[in-house]
C-alpha cells in the first residue's frame, strides 16, 4: 500500500473513532440521573457498643440534617440530582463527631457503614468543703426483726455537698460518721460505723435489725472546718416477726350481746398478734376468724401493733343454750398454728321471777333477772325497785346496773358467773315513818322495772289477794304455788 492509501485509512479511522466517541458521550448526557435514594445506618457508642440516642446526621453537598431514634438508627429518603458522592457526617453532644463518604446512585437503598463515635473525656469535677448533708435514698422503707421472714438489712446512703450544692469530690473527700438518733434496743447495729465519700460524694451504711420492733434514727456527721455538721434524722421501722402462740390474745368487745332478739347485730371480735420477742408481728400478717354460731368475716391482716378487728354478726345458725364461740388463728414460724378463741354469750329477752309474788311490809324478796337460758342479760341493763304506799320503802338491791358477762374457769355454758348481783337480787319493803309522823305503814304496790339492751318490762305486785299486772305488751305472767310470780316472754316456765 502506498503512502496516500495507508494515510486515507489513519484518516478515516481516527475520522470514525472520533464520531463514535461523540456519540457515546451525547448518550450519557442525555440518560436521566436524578432521583431519591433511600439512607440507612445506626450510630453506637465506639467503647460500650451501645446506641447513641438521638445522634444528628449531616449530608452535604444536600446541606440536610435529621436525627436518629432512641436507637441510634435512621433511614432517610434523599433527592439527587445525579450521582455524585456524599459527605455524611454523625454528631452528637459530648461526642466526637465521625465522618463517612458514600457513592449516591438514584433508586438505590445505601447502608452506610456504623458510625462509631467516642465520648469526650470527663471534665475534671471541683468542689468546696463538705457544707450539707442529705438523704440520697435508701434501698427499702421498713426491715423486719431477725428471724421474722423479712428483710433485716437496709442500705441507706448519704450525699455530702458543699455550700452551693456540688457534691464533694475525691480531693475534698470527707469521712462520715453513722450513729443511732433513737431505736429500740434490741441489737440492732450500723455496717460501717464510719465510710468515706466517694468521688460523687456519697457514703453509704447499712442497718441491720434486732430483736426488738419498733422505729429507729440513723444519723450522718462529718467534721468540717472544725464544726460538725449533722444529717436529719432518718427513720427506719423495724416491724415484728412471725405470730407466737404465748403472745397471741383475742377478745370481745362485749362477752355478752342481745343476739338472740335481732339479725344483723354487731359485736367487735379483736386479735392482738406478738411474735417471740413480745413485738408487735409484722404489718400485714394475716389472721383469720371463725364461729361456732352467727356470722364473721374470715380474716384480717394485722396493723402496725398487731391488731385487727372484725364483727360478730347476730345470725343463724343460733346457739341453742345462748353461747357460741370464735376462733382465731395464724401460723408461727414453724409453720404450727397458733389460735385463741373467746366464748360470746348470744342474750335474749329479759324473764324475771320475784318470790312472793305480792307486796307486803317487811318482807323480804328474792329477784332473778336472766333470759330465757337462764344467761345474765347484756351489760348495761338497768333493775330497779320501787315501793309504793305510806311510810314505806325499798332496800337492798333497789337500783342495779349490770357489767358485762364474765367466764369462769372454761367457755362453756356452766361457766358463764350467774348468781348474786348478777342474775339474783334481794330487797326489802319496809316502813320510813318519820318519829313524829302518826302515819300507819302501809304497802300499796311493788314496782320492778328492767330496761336495757335485751328490751325492757314492768311487773306491779299488789297487796296479798291482789293480781300482779304489767303494762308491758307481750310479757306472760303466771304465779306458781310457792307464790312465786314469773314473768316471760313467749313460752312460760313449767310449775315450781
């Protein structure tokens, strides 16, 4: 080939190359580039591993900001232009920032690599001298005695400041004192007696109970500047421990209560609860109640001195002989029961024989005032005795108020204390003629009144020959052959 030809071809190919060179280049150019990317990273924390919450993200050249989550993690939606790399910055406060650059192509999701950010180094704390101290906080609110099944330890931890309220740091270190304010005496001791701040201030002590309840004071001093400063008192309640059988009681508020004549009748039954040491038994413990008759509630959970409360409550079934009896009990430590049980007397209405059954002078009367069981009446039934006529009057057991039923030697039927001053009385009717009086003594009528909790009734005794009477409805009065005179409500007494 000649020189002109091998030069026509040189020509023509760098002629052909250059177009498609151009060619190519018309194409990109004219490809659509732009559009959104999707952006997801999380930030940690370089040393723990642990997210950095709310961390800033910055990308330039799109000068946008957003935040990340609780997580550190955010995924953002970003519109470009065309592809190009961006600058993504990851911040936050008391951090080093750290900087990442990523490829941007339109309609991909990037996952940008962890940002890893390291905190600043703590700032070198300063403070004054110990100035104030105060309660930092303290691990529970109340322990109980040893050996009780509840906590025996409390921590309890104090925060010595400064005169502006800085906590002491390690250089101004102060040493803290512990003492008893008050406390029960019962061995309980204060681990350690003296501690030394630490470098946010803080002493901590701990409060190991003893073998008594009751509240105790502790209290924290340092010495400072040559004065002593004092915390306040910080109480603490040791509470009891398990129910011990010899330091277990119950108790009516009445031993006898008119439950026979309504429903619905109310008579407080209460439990004082001791644990071994003769304290009161931890708060909450629980006790519970039953009865041979009527209705009570099944249990209670003891108050701070070891007490609780119910009602007995007047119902069927009935007791038959008028008493009935409530248990009570709980567990010890042992897990054995311990119980009480107290008898109640169920009373009913008033019945009452008087022998004679007649008013007469200078006569000596015998007064039985009981229910229909024969069981003394409720406390505060009020017996009285009047006699009517000239020159006369009452004596002896004329104007009686009744206490409350006593027990004697058991809980049973044959203990209830009946007998003189309790459901037996004497009078007398005799003459009060004044020296110069010319009267003649003269009984008219007898007058015995009976009123009180169980109801009340009034029987009149006339003259020998005369008809006892009553104005109160629904009362059966019947003379027997021994003169004596019954009064009753409902069914009578078979003949003396």
């Amino acid at each position: 080939m000649n020189t002109i030809s091998r030069n026509a071809l040189s020509l023509l190919t760098i002629t052909m190359s250059a177009t498609l060179l151009f060619a190519g280049c018309d194409a990109f150019k004219n490809e659509d580039t732009s559009g959104t990317i999707e952006l997801r990273g999380q930030v940690v924390n370089i040393e723990t591993n642990n997210p950095v919450p709310n961390a800033f993200i910055r990308v330039d050249p799109l000068d946008k900001i957003f935040e990340a989550d609780e997580n550190g993690l955010f995924n953002q939606s970003l519109k470009i232009d065309s592809t190009t790399t961006l600058i993504v910055e990851a911040s936050k406060d008391g951090f080093f920032s750290s900087i990442i650059e990523i490829l941007a192509i339109a309609g991909r999701t990037i996952d940008a690599p962890v940002f890893r950010l390291r905190q600043f180094a703590d700032e070198i704390q300063v403070s004054g001298m110990p100035a104030n101290i105060l309660l930092q906080g303290q691990s529970v609110e109340s322990i109980g005695v040893i050996e009780s099944g509840s906590q025996e330890v409390v921590e309890i931890s104090f925060l010595i400041s400064d005169s502006l309220g800085i906590p002491v740091v390690l250089d101004n270190s102060t040493l803290v004192r512990f003492t008893f304010g008050v406390s029960p005496g019962g061995g309980e001791y204060l681990y350690p007696t003296e501690s030394r701040t630490d470098n946010n201030g803080i002493a901590v002590v701990h409060l190991s109970s003893g073998t008594k309840a009751g509240v105790v004071q502790v209290v924290a001093e340092v010495t400072s500047g040559g004065s002593i400063i004092r915390s306040r008192p910080v109480v603490i309640s040791i509470h009891g421990g398990l129910p011990d059988q010899d330091h277990f009681s119950v108790g009516p508020a009445r031993f006898n209560f008119p439950g026979l004549l309504t429903f619905g009748l109310r008579n407080p039954i209460s439990v004082i609860v001791g644990d071994k040491f003769s304290n009161p038994v931890r708060i909450g413990t629980s006790v519970y109640f039953k009865t041979s008759h009527g209705i009570i509630p099944g249990s209670i959970l003891t108050n701070e001195t070891g007490q609780g409360t119910v009602d007995l409550i007047s119902a069927n079934p009935l007791p038959a002989d008028g008493i009935a009896l409530v248990t009570v009990g709980s567990a010890d430590e042992n897990e054995l029961d311990v119980t009480g049980s107290t008898p109640i007397v169920f009373s009913g209405s008033p019945w009452v024989t008087v022998t004679p059954g007649f008013a007469a002078l200078n006569q000596t009367y015998e007064l039985t005032v009981r229910d229909q069981n024969g069981n003394p009446l409720a406390e505060g039934t009020n017996i009285s005795v009047v006699v009517e006529g000239e020159a006369v009057k009452a004596v002896g057991n004329t104007l009686v108020t009744l206490d409350d039923t006593v027990f004697s030697g058991g809980i049973l039927y044959e203990n209830v204390v009946r007998g003189f001053g309790v459901t037996q009385f004497t009078f007398r009717a005799v003459d009060n003629l004044d020296p110069l009086s010319t009267l003649t003594p003269t009984v008219e009528a007898i007058t015995i009144l009976v009123s009180g909790p169980n109801g009340s009734l009034e029987i009149v005794l006339s003259p020998a020959g005369g008809v006892p009477a009553s104005p109160t409805e629904g009362l059966t009065l019947r003379m027997g052959l021994d003169n004596t005179l019954e009064a009753t409500f409902g069914p009578v007494f078979e003949q003396f």
